[in-house]
C-alpha cells in the first residue's frame, strides 16, 4: 500500500485529491496541515512517512507579485530539505501550470521549483514528475482566486452579476478529472518526468456564462433541470450547484393538488421538456380515461394496488394490468390509446408519472375518452 501525502492538502486541487484517494484501497494517506511549512520537525516527520508526496502548496495571487515569487520557491526549498533530512528517495508529484511559459511571477516559480526539485530527484536517486495543468474548475472552488468559474458561479448564486473582460477561448479540465490523472501517476500508470494534462474541453468566456445564466434561470430561479447535453456541462452544472447556499435555498416548496380522488405534486422539471409527478390516489377511484397523441408516458406504481387499462382509439379490445407496490413496476402509455388507473386496494395508491413534455394548458395533447 503507498503512503501518500499531499502539501496544501486543505486547498482546492489538495481537498480534492485527499478525498479521491479515501476512496482508493491500495492508497494510505498521510495527513498534512499548512503549518508544518513553519515547523521543521513536523515537516521533516510528513516527508519520511511518505512513498509518494504531491506537492501542491503555493500561493498564485497577491497584490505583490514578487511575494507570489518569493513564496513559491520558499516552499520547494524547505520541501527539499526536509526530503534530504530524511534522506527520502520519495516520488515527487510536482504541481506545475501552463503559465510556466508566461513570463508572470507566477509562471517562473512553477518552472524554476521544477527544476529545483528534478535536481534534488537526480542527486538523491529519488523520483519527481511534474504535471503541466490547463485551467482547472469544479465544486468549491474560491471565487476571486482558483478560476473565473468559480467567481461567475458565486456571483450568480449570490445575487452578483459577471462580466466578460476578454472573450478568451480556455482549455480547461474539471477538477474530477485532474485529480484521476494525479491517481494515474500515484499508481504508475503514467511514468514521465514532466506529464501534459490533456484540456478535456475548450469554450469561450462568454459561452460558459451563458450556460451559467441559464442554470440560474431553469433550476435556481424555477428548479428546472437544465439540458445537459455533454460531460462538460454536467460537470459546469455541478460546479454551479455547488456554489448554493443549501441553508437559504432547500428545501423547495412543491405545489400539492388535492381533490376527492387524492393528491398531486409535480416533483421534477427537466430542461429537455420531461417531468415526474407523483399522485397519491384513494380506494376505488380512476384516474385518466384520457390519450395523447404525441406524449410519452409512464406509470410506476410504488405503492397500493391498482389496475391500468388501455385501448387503442377506434378499436375495442381492452388491455389490463394488475400492479402492486409490493413488487414496483410500471405500464408505458402508447399514443392514441386511451388509459386509465384505479386503485382496487384498500389503501392508498402511490403512483409515479412521467411524461417526455411539461403540461401546457394551451396544447395539453390530452383527450378524454372511457377506456
């Protein structure tokens, strides 16, 4: 089993990759706190317990860029020390970026603590790889700081509202998706001393906002599900979800019909036109007696009894289905058949209804004829 631990553990990228690898068995980890940093001998009891250390610790924003700099380097040689104190032959997984070619405070730290270490790797007979990181976004991320995602998610969720200063078209990867390929070099998969994370998407600033606008209208104006056409936008819709404050918005207050023959609530909207109801229905009573001719539909009884019979218009045979929560199941409504549901239990009747379009009063596709 390797021992792994991960500087800036507490960060973004580091609370991420602590919480992927609890859930790898052939992974123990080796917790780190921010303030062994300041203390030599706990720093020096981190490094020699460790097979494998992900060094992600660095600072990337402050109003003085040579602090950015000087941090930076300041971090790598006290690591360095503390793995020739140990005299540990550890795996360095270095956390690099794409702005080592930019020549930004930032950028030249990256490169050079490379280095720094990649000697260290040579003259101790240790091992380093350093990871070249495209643009990172996901859950948690600190708005004003870790991404552009991460600030237009918090001003839309907060009442703010973003704004694209350069349209810029950005590779990026989902911080899911990073930290499998950290697991990747942990385990071995990949063995290189400098590694490319390949981008997993590319978009302009100004089409991620507009896919953030609409989740903010659809699900957190109305709580519609969004169309979520690609992995890439339900990663954006979790990273968006993510930045809610559940306090202030759950729960959600569902609307409950209710008349003689029991009650109904529309528990979920989707982006793409469906929705799930759910009814509850009393002994004796039908439902339906109704057909569509477009609609697709379906039936899930979760509870009761009950009984569904269809036909299809202008013919008379009739088809009929005996249900029972006891043992779920569910009957599919083909167009132009009209149906119907009674429940022949003794007690209520828990049914589940979706259909593939929300209910517009002014084209119900909705029918009425006894089945």
């Amino acid at each position: 089993m390797l021992k792994v631990g991960i500087t800036g553990q507490s960060g973004f990228m580091g609370s991420h990759l602590f919480n992927l690898l609890g859930l790898k068995p052939d992974i123990e980890r080796i917790p780190f706190a921010d303030d062994y940093f300041n203390d030599p001998v706990k720093l020096n009891d981190f490094v020699a317990s460790c097979d494998v250390i992900v060094h992600l610790a660095a600072m990337n924003r402050h109003q003085d860029p040579e602090v950015i700099y000087n941090t930076n380097i300041e971090l790598v040689q006290k690591l360095i020390s503390a793995l020739r104190t140990a005299k540990s032959k550890a795996h360095i997984i270095f956390s690099s970026s794409i702005q080592e070619e930019l020549d930004n405070p930032y950028g030249k730290s990256k490169k050079e603590g490379r280095k720094m270490l990649e000697m260290w790797a040579s003259e101790s007979g240790g091992k380093i790889t350093s990871l070249i990181i495209p643009n990172v976004f996901g859950p948690f991320g600190k708005p004003f700081h870790n991404s552009f995602i991460a600030t237009f998610c918090h001003l839309l969720t907060h009442g703010g509202a973003p704004e694209v200063h350069v349209d810029s078209e950005v590779k990026l990867i989902y911080i899911g998706e990073l930290v499998e390929q950290f697991y990747r070099v942990i385990s071995g998969a990949v063995d290189a001393q400098v590694f490319n994370v390949p981008f997993t998407s590319q978009h302009k600033v100004s089409e991620i906002l507009k896919l953030l606008l609409s989740y903010r209208d659809l699900y957190f104006e109305k709580g519609v599900i969004p169309p979520l056409g690609s992995p890439f936008e339900v990663n954006l819709f979790n990273t968006y979800r993510s930045f809610i404050d559940p306090e202030d918005f759950y729960p959600v207050k569902l609307v409950q019909h209710t008349d003689n023959r029991g009650s109904f609530v529309e528990t979920v909207r989707l982006g793409t036109g469906g929705q799930v109801s759910f009814s509850t229905t009393k002994p004796g009573i039908t439902r339906g007696n109704h057909f569509h001719t477009r609609k697709i539909e379906r039936f899930a009884v979760i509870r009761g009894k009950a009984k569904i019979e269809f036909r299809q218009i202008g013919t008379g045979k009739v088809h009929e289905f005996l249900l029972n929560g006891e043992e779920p199941s569910y009957v599919d409504m083909p167009v132009w058949f009209t149906h119907n549901i009674t429940n022949i239990g003794e007690d209520e009747l828990y049914t589940i209804f979706w259909i593939n379009e929300w209910f517009d009063p002014n084209d119900p596709d909705t029918y009425f004829e006894n089945v």
